[in-house]
C-alpha cells in the first residue's frame, strides 16, 4: 500500500509548494530517476514511456554524445567510443581496472582515476557518468515543469571515499545539487519498510550489475538505523555474463575475440541469462564481425556451475556483516532482494539456504532503490511536516587508518561506525628536531598499507624543531553523513599551530570541474551566468527564510545586539537577492552565514537539550 | 575533557543500561543529524554535523567496553598508561600463548568448529573481566586496579577480533 500524506490540521506553515526534489539511482547497467507526487513514490518515463535509461553513453565525432538506448545500439559496432559499464571504473585507477581485465576501451593512465580515450578526446569516468546523470536531471526537469531544489544520489554502501567522491563530482557535473549521498541497500530498506511498515531487523541483499552489497538494518518506529554493511564493490551480474561468454568461445574453439566480438558475445550471454531465470535451458546465438556465427546451447544447470563461485562469493561478506552486528541468521526477520542479478535462480536458492526462509520479492528489484531516494530527497527538502518524516542512521563501510612505522595501518574509525563521525588522534616526532611529518590516510581491512586503497598523502610542515617525541601532532578525521572524509591535522605544542586541510588526491579540483563544465556540450547552450545567478538566489532565499524560522522559533536565545545585526544583514540579503549581481547575493548569504553560526550552536545545544528532556519524562511514562 | 556520559544525560558508570543508552543516541541524533538541517542555512548544517558526529564517536565510545573503561579512568584523573605499561600478570601472558597457538593450529587446519569454540572461550574471558572492571569502578572506585583490568580485556578483544578475522579471509 502506498503511504498517503495528510497535513496536521493546525499546521503552523500554512500551504506552500512543495520543493523538487529527486531520487537517481545511477547503476552500473540502467539509471532511473524517481520522484515523489502526492505523497506516493514513482519513477519517471522518458518520452516513449521507458523509464530505465541504459547506463551507456557513445561519443560522436565533432562532439556530439548519445545516451541510453541509442547509445546502446552500437554496443556492437562502436565498442571504443561506446561507453558501458563505467560505474565499474568511477575513482579507480588503471591498476585495478586492468585486473578485472575485459573492458574493450583504450585506457589511459592519469593520475588517481583511469581516463577513456575516445574519438571526442579523452573523458574521465565522472564525465561519462555525468551525462547519464544530465539526461535524468533534464527528464525530471521537464516532468516536474522548472529546475530541481536537489537530489538524493545513491551508491553502493561498499563504496570507498574515491568512489563515492567521484559520484559527486559527476553530479555537480550534471548541474546537480546533491542533497545526499545514499547507500543502495539503505534506500531499498527506506522503500521496502515504509511500504510495508515493517518493524524489527531486515536485511538487504543487494546484487546489481557490477557491485555487491548487504546491509542489516534495525527498522523501529521513524528509524532506519544500519547495523552493519559489507560487499564487494566489484562483484555483479556483469561478472556472470562475461563467464558465460568464455564459456561459449571456448565451447566454439575461439580464442580471444575482437573487440567488437567481445561486447556482441557478452550482450547475447546477458540476454541468454536473463532467459535462463524463467527457463531450463536457452540458445545463445551471437553474429561475429567476420560473419561467422557462434551458436550453443545453454542449460541452467551449466550456467549454475560455471557461476557458483560467484555465488559463494557474496555468501562472506553476509557472513561479516552479520557478525559485525553481532546477530546470527535467524535474527534477521526478512531478507530483501534488490537489483536485477538477484532475478538468478541459485542467487534466491543461496540466499533462502543461508537464512534458512525465503528471501523477499515482492518489490521491483530494478526500481526500488530509485524509490527510495525519491523519498529520502522528499524528506530532505523540507516536503513532509516534522513527526511524519523519518531518520536515516548510516554506517561507513571501510575502516579508515593512516600508516604508521613499518607499512602497518593504525585504525582511525573502524569499519561500521555510525555517520557521520570525527574523530581525533595525538602524534609525535620520531626524531631531534623534526619540523615536519608525512600523513597517510588508507582505507581497508588490512593490517598492511600497501593492501588497502590510498586515500591521500599530505604533510604536516612548521612543526618546531624539539626533542623527538616532544611535538604533538593532532589528526582529525571528519566522516560527514555522504560518508566523505576529510582530514585536518595541527601541532600544537609551544603555541605554534599549523593547519593543513586535505582534499583527496583522486577527488577533481575546483579547476577540473570548471574545465570540464566548460567542455561540455550542454554547457555551450547554456548561459552559464544565468544559471549561477539563479542558483545564488535560491541558495540566498533558503538562507533568509532558516534564519527567520530560527529567529522565530528560538530569538530568545540571542541577545539584542546580537538579534540586531542579523536583521540587519537579512535587510541587505534581501536587497541584493533581486538584483543581478551574482557575487553581492553570495557575500550577503556569506557574512549572513558567519554572523549566524554562534546562534546555529545555541540552537543545536538546544536540540539536544529538548530531546533529552523529553526522552526523561517518556522514560517515565513506561 | 568532554564527558560522554553528560551529553547523553547518563550517570557516569560502567555498568552502563545500554538500551538507556541507545535510546538517548537517537533522541540526539533525531534533534541533530544533518538530515534534518539538509534545507537550513550553511552555519546550522555545519553545527549540526559537528554535534552528530560528536553524539556518534560518544556512542561508539561508550559502547566499547574497553573505550568506556578508558573514558572513566580519564575522568577520574587516572592515566590507564595503555601504550606505555605492558607489564601483565605472568599466569595471564601465559595463557594469551597457548590461546594464540590454538588460534594458529585451528586457522592452517581451517577447523572452524575449533575457531568458534575459541571465540566463546575468550568471550568468556572478557565478560569475566568486564564484570570485575565494572565492580573495580563502579564499587570499589580503585582505579589502577581497574586499569590492570582494562589492559588484560584489551588483550582480549583483540585476540578476538583475529579470530574473527581468521573466520573470514580477505
């Protein structure tokens, strides 16, 4: 049953149009884009009423790009230019690409991300997620008649930093405002337990085209809360058809195919698996590019054997998270099934032996975490009246370390900490009068630092020279709620403080996404400015209006003077916002912001004082 | 320092009601969490990932059993001296030995009956200490007692956590 919204009667705000507000799943073989109209989740259709958007995009000579289902058609013909799968390559390097070993692109080596090079030059894979992500901006735009407040993106919970700050670049990329980072499995747990208002500890089994996740998450009245996340963010569907089509060449005889064999071959294996999920056995035909045709027959048992291992292989990560959560199978009340790889016959017989009962389908696996996010976007744009909406609680899925002496890692925040977090630890000098420090930030499991994933590298300089052992270098690291790190380290003995603030080296700079916004090919149709302009004055107008909510929920925490001056730097926000004057709207909401910050920690304390307050007396009520 | 236990409005002790503890971490995350300030103002939204980050580590903090005995003891004044003071009961280094030998024999021979049967034996161990740094503290008040205590559960957790890990290679 769909949840339908109905306002408090006495509801102080009074009507007003609701933000728009988006949810994208952006998958490694189809993106869609969701929304929430009268309280009810859906997705949205393209114009021939397709509401899946193939996640490929070709590049033109001279410039052009097609995405989805046209760019699809020439999977075959066009593999170099065509552009499948990039999910799989968002903030890795050529390294880890190359081991996966079957993409038919020519790479090429930069430093941090791979890039693709192509016949419209060389394109990062941010820059080929964002033009899938600027087809779903533009349909929601055209379906929702006017440009988006924002938009809830989500990504496999097994994501590390690069990857998940990689999805954000790509979708300020496409001119969108990211409200959150989502976790898949968290969104698909946000659809399955408001539909089903579901209480008590579920399970998301989710296994897409190119990654895997579980998650177990504890649902309890207006709470998701993640208890523990695990998965292998380089496990999908994709791995199953690629060992179908080896099968097949070797069945054939052949060796190594073209390129353009090579992507044929594992298209007719993806659709031959796909049969294979209603029937016993199916042909596989496929046309090679020298007209030769390969033909086989393919039987489920077959199927099943050549891929238990892969099976097998999302079976520990289930076991870790489990553990971590320090739950056993039976304590789990549901099992949810998401993404189209779950359609698998032994994927559903694996997952029902594990937990000893039948996992739950009765969600659409391809649309539910889209579904999700549309919800969570609603909530996060301020379009559900306080007491009906619901709070996400989210882990980070990789613990994070720096190394320490011997290549060995130092955990920071172990893996499955609740986000976002901070937190703060003590260093010293190894010799007489060091003056400076080299940080490494890793992230993994492993004890070794050359076994996890580089994060940044940063050093510390300024330190007074002193006794080895005498200097005191404080790290902090700052998970935020999209699960991005930062860290900033200080020395501060004998008064001196040196501060550095570290942006990940993979991460695109401030002049990357400059270059690439003015690369790209909507942008040249676009009046650049005009959108700046608009999007200031958005950003100024949601400013004045928190601030006068704050002032009149809680002006009694500010003294005269202080009230004062925000008023008075809301009367010249409110001048400079109708005028055009992009830089005057972002120095009034600037020093808005800054004059507001002390009144923001009142309030925040608060909060915090209210909610504890009120958990004393309910306590009493039990 | 910052007392964990004052910001969730809990008596400072070990032998902590962790269901009044889980209840207090959502009544402040639902009144700080960054979701709720996704449309305010960049001060508040700042604020309010400061406060629930802070609300977070204090949680995870006092749920660790080792990490809350450690808080207590620096509220109390009392340097546990973690890093610097290895010195253990002779009877208790000696037993660590032969656990970690079994632990070695049960992960070359993957016998994962004999892997589990280690877990509990030394969640035993670690329940028994957390039971007796609870009366050292909360009791007692002897501090460097309990720090002994802490330093042993440590060793513990530890070995534990390698068991879990031998369960699942990487």
């Amino acid at each position: 049953m769909a949840l339908l919204q109905i306002a408090e009667p006495e509801a102080a705000s009074g009507p007003r149009e609701p933000r728009r507000a988006v949810g994208i799943d952006l998958g490694t073989t189809n993106s869609l884009v969701a929304t929430v109209c009268d309280g009810v989740p859906r997705a949205l259709p393209d114009e021939e009423g397709r509401v899946l958007l193939p996640s490929i995009v070709r590049y033109l000579p001279g410039g052009g790009v097609q995405v989805g289902y046209e760019a699809q058609a020439h999977q075959g013909d066009d593999p170099k230019n065509t552009i499948a799968s990039v999910k799989r390559l968002m903030g890795r390097g050529l390294k880890d690409v190359a081991r996966s070993g079957n993409a038919p692109y020519d790479f090429v080596d930069a430093p941090g991300m791979v890039q693709l090079r192509t016949v419209a030059g060389v394109k990062s894979p941010v820059e080929v997620s964002a033009e899938i992500l600027r087809v779903l901006r533009l349909r929601a735009e055209r379906a929702l008649g006017g440009p988006l407040a924002g938009a809830v993106v989500t990504v496999p919970a097994y994501f590390d930093d690069a990857q998940r700050q990689a999805t954000r670049d790509a979708a300020r990329l496409a001119g969108l405002e990211v409200l959150r980072l989502l976790n898949e499995p968290t969104a698909a747990a946000v659809a399955y337990g408001l539909e089903n208002a579901a209480e008590g500890v579920y399970a998301v089994f989710d296994l897409g085209g190119g990654t895997f996740d579980f998650s177990v998450l504890r649902l309890a009245r207006g709470v998701f809360e993640v208890l523990a996340t695990a998965g292998d963010a380089a496990l999908g569907g994709d791995d199953f058809d690629l060992r179908i089509a080896r099968w097949a060449l070797a069945q054939a005889g052949l060796g190594e195919p073209a390129a353009k064999d090579a992507r044929r071959l594992v298209l007719a294996a993806r659709a031959a698996k796909e049969r294979l999920a209603q029937q016993d056995e199916t042909p596989l035909v496929c046309e090679l590019a020298d007209g030769r045709r390969l033909e086989r027959v393919l039987s489920r048992a077959t199927f099943e054997r050549l891929t238990a291992d892969l099976v097998d292989r999302t079976l520990a990560p289930v076991a870790r998270a489990l553990r971590d959560a320090g739950l056993s199978p039976a304590d789990v009340k549901g099992v949810v099934m998401v993404g189209g790889a779950t359609r698998m016959r032994h994927v559903q017989r694996a997952v029902a032996e594990f937990f000893g009962r039948a996992p739950l389908n009765d969600l659409d696996p391809d649309q539910v975490v889209a579904l999700g996010a549309a919800m969570q976007a609603n909530v996060l744009a301020g379009n559900r009246p306080a007491g009906e909406d619901w709070l996400l609680l989210d882990v980070i899925p990789l613990s994070l370390g720096i190394e320490t002496m011997g290549g060995l890692v130092e955990r920071i925040i172990p893996r499955n900490s609740a986000i976002p977090t901070a937190r703060a630890q003590e260093f010293t000098t190894f010799k007489d009068g060091q003056t400076a420090m080299s940080i490494h930030v890793v992230q993994g499991e492993r004890e070794l630092v050359a076994d996890c994933r580089s994060l940044a590298r940063f050093e510390l300089r300024g330190i007074p020279p002193m006794p080895a052992g005498a200097a005191r270098v404080r790290v902090t690291f700052q998970v935020d709620a999209d699960g991005l790190l930062s860290v900033s380290a200080r020395e501060k003995s004998s008064g001196v403080e040196a501060s550095v603030a570290v942006k990940p080296s993979y991460g695109l700079t401030e002049s990357d996404i400059e270059r690439m916004l003015r690369d790209s090919v909507e942008h040249a149709r676009e009046d650049a400015q005009a959108r700046a302009l608009a999007e200031a004055r958005v950003e100024g107008e949601r400013l004045a209006a928190a601030v006068r909510a704050a002032i009149a929920a809680d002006g009694a925490l500010l003294a005269a003077d202080e009230r004062a001056e925000l008023e008075r730097l809301l009367a010249h926000l409110d001048a400079a916002l109708p005028g055009a004057d992009t830089a005057a709207i972002r120095r009034a909401a600037d020093a808005l912001n800054r004059a507001s910050e002390p009144f923001a920690a009142r309030r925040m304390d608060a909060a915090v004082r209210r909610a504890l307050a009120g958990r004393s007396l309910a306590d009493l009520d039990v | 320092m910052s007392n964990h236990f004052e910001l969730f409005g809990l008596a400072p002790k070990y032998a902590l009601d962790a269901e009044a503890l889980e209840r207090a971490w959502r009544a402040v995350q639902a009144s700080v969490h960054p979701d709720r300030y996704a449309a305010a103002g960049a001060a508040e939204r700042r604020a309010a990932l400061a406060w629930s980050a802070r609300a977070n580590e204090a949680y995870r903090m006092l749920k660790d059993p080792v990490e809350r005995a450690r808080h207590l003891l620096e509220l109390a004044g009392v340097d546990p001296r973690f890093e610097t003071d290895t010195a253990m009961p002779e009877a208790f280094l000696e037993r660590q030995l032969e656990l970690r030998e079994a632990l070695a024999e049960a992960r070359a021979a993957r016998d994962a009956a004999r892997l589990a049967q280690l877990r509990e034996e030394v969640l035993a161990a670690a329940r028994a200490r957390e039971a007796a740094i609870a009366e050292r503290i909360d009791v007692a008040r002897d501090y460097a007692g309990a720090a002994a205590l802490v330093r042993e559960l440590q060793f513990l957790r530890r070995l534990a956590q390698e068991i879990d890990d031998a369960h699942a290679p990487e």
